[in-house]
C-alpha cells in the first residue's frame, strides 16, 4: 500500500488546506517541464504519484477508508522503506568505496586513467541513488558526494558538464534545508568559474552566498573566490 502521506511530505493529520498547498508546491517543483531530459521520465512518475495522493486525500470520504487501511499496514509499510534504504545504501556505499579508492592512487595510477576510472563509476553510483532511491535516507548524501567527485573527475567534455550544472540545481532545489547547502554553493561558484568558465554567473552565485552565508570560514573563502572572479571579469 501506497504512503500518501509520504508522498506529499506531510503529517497523517494535515489539514485540507495543508494538503491542498503542498499539493500546489510539489506539483511545480516535479513538473516534467521543469526536467532535462534524462529526468523527465522520473519526474513524471513522481508527477503522477503526487496527483494520485492529492486525489486520495483531498477527498474526506476517500481519506476516512484510505486512512482505515492506512493504520493496518503500518508495519508492511515499515519494511518496505526499510528495504529501499538497504538497496540505496549497497549503492551508497558502493559509490564511496570508490572515491575512497580514486583520492588514495598514487601518481602513476593517476597517469593512466585509473584514478578517473574510479570516479567516474562513484559518480554512476551515487547517481543510481538520486535517481531510482530519491525518498531513500541516502538520497541527500549522494547528491552531495555526487558534486564533489565531479569536481575531481578533471576530463570534462560537454556531457558531464551539462549534467554536473544539472546536479548542482537539482540539489539547491531539491535539498534547500541541507545543512551541506552553503558548502555547495559555494562549490557551485567554483564549477562556473573554473569548469564552465562563466565568469558572470559565477559573480551572480557569489553575491547571493555572500550575503546569505552564515559560517565565516566558508563566507571568507568565497570573498577571496570572489576577487578572483572580479579581477578575471575585467580582462
């Protein structure tokens, strides 16, 4: 059975107002438009999903036997959320062993291709989370470490770049309550500046993690970033 609830990222007691605005809000932010293309058909089906629970509970007499049914299959619900989280953390964990693997090669390793061999197929990991396990526990985690060991790969052709620009907006989008998300904003303003060499967005980003940063380590290392950027602008 279905976690309506879950789905619209509410309480079992919301009220029709609640479940008709965050209706409103998710329906916006899955709206296959809204996708690149190689998202679309996921945000579609989570498109459908959320039209479906909204359709269930905003309806009082749908909701009273969906609600009855509801408390009866507490713990089947319980071990299905358990198994998504165990086969998104086998990925997870898959993901990391190899970043682990790729920051630890020594030159030479490097020099052949390995270390970017290894990186690549974190990335493919950490992504197979965020996309198939998206409501997963780990699903945060990955979109992180997705960022970052992009940011290592160092060989970028116009694919991985489009999808590395993708990557950072799903995340400042998706994960805007991340306790990581001053951190990728500021990683965000060094991909524009160093990878998509696009100086002027990168001074955008950077004016609006400025002013909105609240940890001064990060706040002063994107100040210097910024003059940086500054100084490239006037060339």
């Amino acid at each position: 059975m279905k976690d309506y609830y879950r789905i619209l990222e509410i309480h079992h007691e919301a009220s029709l107002e609640v479940i008709k605005n965050t209706y409103r809000v998710l329906a916006a932010k899955y709206h296959p438009d809204k996708h690149v293309d190689k998202r679309k058909l996921w945000a579609a089906e989570q498109f459908r999903e959320i039209a479906e629970a909204y359709e269930q509970l905003n309806d009082p007499t749908k909701r009273k036997e969906y609600d009855a049914e509801w408390q009866l299959t507490k713990p089947e619900r319980k071990s299905a959320e358990n198994k998504m989280d165990e086969e998104a953390y086998f990925y997870y964990r898959k993901g990391l062993d190899y970043f682990e693997r790729a920051m630890g090669r020594r030159l030479l390793s490097t020099l052949i291709g390995l270390r970017v061999w290894d990186l690549k197929k974190a990335l493919v990991n950490f992504r197979k989370v965020t996309e198939s396990f998206p409501t997963s526990k780990y699903s945060e985690e990955s979109a992180y470490h997705t960022l970052y060991t992009a940011m290592e790969v160092r060989e970028y052709d116009g694919e991985l770049l489009e999808q590395m620009e993708n990557d950072f907006k799903h995340f400042l989008e998706y994960f805007s309550r991340s306790r990581w998300l001053d951190e990728i904003q500021l990683l965000y303003a060094k991909f524009l500046y160093l990878k998509r060499r696009s100086v002027q967005k990168s001074l955008q980003v950077l004016d609006e993690f400025i002013t909105a940063c609240t940890d001064s380590q990060l706040k002063r290392e994107g100040e210097i970033l910024l003059m940086m950027v500054q100084h490239a602008a006037k060339k």
